[in-house]
C-alpha cells in the first residue's frame, strides 16, 4: 500500500528507550501513556488517511506517530474497514515505489490482486499473508477483487537494517495453521508466538500474530523480554495489561517483559499482536521510502519520477538524455539494463510492469525548505523516537 499523503512530511526515527523521561513525558500527538499492572501501557491514537480517488477509500494509521514511530522494526500500520466496497470504491493503489522495507498484508475479508515490478502476481487472501520485501528499490499496485464486497485489513511495513537494504526484491506468501486454546485462536504469520512459527523470512527478529479471542477470555502469552510489542484493536474490548485499547487504537509495551496478558470484554474480539527486538538504527522516512540520509531519499525519487517518466532525468541517470515522457520499457530498457546510476544503484531501479496496466502514481513534491528536527516541531522533518 501506498502513502497517498499529498504532502508527506520527512520523519527522522529512531528507537526510544524503553525506561527514563523521554518515555513517560512528553508523549503527544496522539500517544498517551498510561499505567498497566506491570508496566506503562502506551495508547496510540489513530489518524485518518484517505487513499485517493473520488470516493477515497479511508485507512486509519497509528504508525508512525510524532512520540513513537517503531515497535521494534515496523515503522507502519494502516488498518482499513470493515468497508462496503460499492460505496468507498474499495482499494485502488495504482504503482507506486518502496525501498528500504517491506510491506506486509494481513486481510480480513476480501482480497487483494497484487503485482510488482519483479514480476510477481498474487492475490492477497484472509488468513494468508503476502510479504513484499522491497530492497533496493520496487514498484507495485494493489487493488480490490471484483469479488470482493467488504473490505477489511491492515497493511505494515518493517523497516529493514542496514546490512539488508540492498536486497534483491522478492515476494513471500504463507498461511500459518491456526493455534487454538482455551477461548482463543492465533495465526502467527510472522516469527515464533504460542508454539508456532512462520517460515517466512525476516532480516531481523519480528512478530505478527492475528488473534481471535471469545468473549470473557484472559490469554497470557510468554514473549521475549528484549522485544518490543504492540497490540491493534479490531473488533471487540480488549485490554493489554489491564489498560483497555480503544477501538481502532494501537496498545504499546517496550522491553522487560516475558509476558502480555489480554483480556477479552463481553463480546468476541479480533486483534493484531506485532512485536520485535528495537531496530537500534536512525533511520529517515518519507513517503513510500525508508532511507538514512535526506540525500538518499532525493535520488530515490529523482529516480523513481524519471523512471517513470514523469520529470526529465538528472545527469547521474542513465537516462540522461531521454525525451521527458518517453516510456521506459522494450528496446529503450532492454539497452540500459545492467548499467547503473552514478553512485552504483543498478539500473532500472524501479523495474518495468506489463503492458496495459494502470498509470503509476507521481511522487509528491519535496520539502521546499529543509528544517532541522527540533523538540517540538512542527516542520517538515521530525525528529521521533
């Protein structure tokens, strides 16, 4: 999914500390903390964000927000309907770039046609994840079935470490066999939780569980003590550690410790549980980018808007030269595959997608002014934790 935000802001975010002033003071813009039977409880609000087009299907985003930006490496989640598709168009995310991540699709209801630059087709199902690790540099679209009447999921991104982000592009779809206790059902479709684990690949620790809970049902679930956890309200009551997540919030609890307690309220409840061992590293997002300098993501979309042909190419591109809206693809990409740009990026970054598929979207226009990150904002550039 795509950050359709028509004026993203460039994000600076880090790890925060789990203990000390800056995790129980100060926290805003839609963070509050509050105190659980162990251990403070963050609640993160939600913010509404249309998707585009004339009936601009909306998704609710509690990541990334000013006060907390990372549960452990997942730097995103968006969480969308139930939505009755005749009346919000469903969703309709034409091409559009990632680097530095991967996207990871978990449904509800409904599905999804995926297709990427690498040459991977799939439909995003319930039950089913489909993990996009983007590397270096890929584009992709995501629209609803024809089939599909309501709408509801959630898409996340986790931002990759250093020593992965040069990564071949490559599609991972696995559906994790349910887990059953007493009053409850778990789909662990990312890392180990519950006596199950995923097969599909991570560059780093991370958890993604879907929780189905009966009503008036305390679950307890044994957790690695170095990991970060937040837990996505879906449908239902549910608290986390005694503190009650509101409806559509997201639950968060840094390290320390070895067990998450839930609990159920007086009617049945959905819930996404994610997790990971704290990124550790600085990195800078804006818009469907994850880098670590502002001068990285200037190439990424210098690239990406020439590539695509929407902006005449610089002189570091092996397109240099090339009339502005000339399309990128047969003779004239097969001749420039395998070179690259002037700072070593292969060449074409961004891929190509078969014929007749739907325009991509242009990247918005960046930060006229560069503004260092301060305490308490607002700019464009944000420092985060």
């Amino acid at each position: 999914m795509s950050n359709t935000e028509t004026d993203p802001q460039e994000t600076v975010c880090r790890t925060a500390p789990a203990t000390g002033p800056r995790f129980t003071e100060g926290l805003s813009d839609g963070v509050g903390p509050h105190a659980g039977g162990t251990g403070t409880v963050e609640l993160l609000e939600p913010r509404a964000v249309p998707l585009g087009g004339p009936r601009a299907m909306t998704v609710k985003r509690t990541l990334p927000q000013r006060a907390r930006s990372l549960i452990g490496a997942w730097c995103f989640l968006d969480f969308y309907g139930p939505d009755d598709v005749s009346a919000t168009g469903g969703m309709a995310v034409p091409r559009h770039p990632h680097t530095g991540l991967a996207t990871v699709s978990w449904l509800f209801t409904g599905r999804v046609d995926h297709i990427d630059s690498a040459g991977n087709w799939a439909t995003v199902r319930p039950g089913e994840v489909n993990l996009m690790n983007a590397g270096s540099g890929i584009t992709h679209s995501e629209f609803s079935t024809a089939d599909t009447t309501v709408l509801h999921g959630a898409q996340l991104w986790y931002a990759f470490p250093e020593h992965a982000r040069a990564t071949a592009p490559s599609l991972e779809a696995h559906r994790p066999e349910p887990v059953t206790g007493p009053g409850y059902t778990a789909r662990v479709f990312l890392g180990s939780l519950l006596g199950s684990t995923s097969p599909v690949r991570t560059h780093l620790p991370l958890t993604g569980v879907e929780l189905r809970m009966d009503p008036g049902t305390t679950l307890e679930v044994d957790v690695p003590a170095d990991h970060e956890h937040g837990l996505l309200q879906v449908t239902g009551a549910l608290s986390l550690d005694g503190v009650e997540i509101p409806e559509d919030h997201l639950g968060f609890v840094g390290p320390g410790r070895t067990r998450l307690k839930i609990t159920s309220g007086p009617d049945p409840v959905t819930a996404l549980l994610i997790g990971g061992e704290p990124l550790g590293e600085q990195i800078i997002m804006w818009w469907n980018f994850v880098g670590r300098t502002h001068e990285e993501i200037v190439a990424w979309r210098a690239a990406y808007q020439a590539e695509m042909g929407f902006e005449a190419p610089r002189e570091d591109s092996p397109l240099d030269g090339v009339p502005l809206g000339a399309p990128v693809s047969g003779g004239l990409l097969e001749g420039m595959t395998g070179t690259s740009y002037r700072d070593g990026r292969q060449f074409p970054q961004f891929g190509d997608f078969p014929a007749g598929t739907p325009a991509p979207l242009p990247a918005p226009a960046l930060p006229t002014t560069r503004m260092r990150p301060r305490a308490n904002p607002p700019s464009r550039r944000q420092q985060c934790p």
